[in-house]
C-alpha cells in the first residue's frame, strides 16, 4: 500500500466513524446539538467555547461572554 491508499483508507474510516456518530446526536429544545463524551456517557455540546481569546477583554466582559456562551446551551469550555 502506497501513502496515497493510506491516506484514502483513512479518510474513509474518519468519515465513517463521523458518519456513525452524527446518528447519536441530539438536539436540545435551545437548539444546541449535545454528544457523548467518549465511553462515559456523558453528554457535551457540539461547539465548544475556547477561552484563549477571554484575556484580551476586560474581566466583565470575559465573565459575560461565557455566561452568555453558558445560556445558550455550551457545556465544553477549553483554554
């Protein structure tokens, strides 16, 4: 097998296991799409928050960004 055919087959096989997981994803009355987390059952939201950009505005601000990222439905923060 080339580089080219591996690349193919593991594009395939992402695609496949997207595919798959798309079918276990539900919407939430707010209209946040929620997945599960790994093996634990846990339920996130589709879109995340990041909180590398949160340092440039003022802490009020910052604070009232994720409070407002948090009303709408995100439950996956990262930094």
């Amino acid at each position: 097998m080339d580089r080219r055919q591996a690349l193919n087959v593991l594009a395939g096989a992402g695609l496949a296991t997207l595919t798959r997981g798309q079918s276990r994803d539900t919407r939430e009355s707010n209209g946040m799409i929620y997945r599960k987390l790994g093996s634990t059952g846990d339920r996130v939201s589709a879109m995340g928050l990041g909180g590398a950009h949160l340092a440039k505005p003022s802490g009020e601000e910052a604070v009232h960004i994720v409070r407002s990222g948090l009303d709408r439905g995100i439950t996956f923060l990262d930094n």
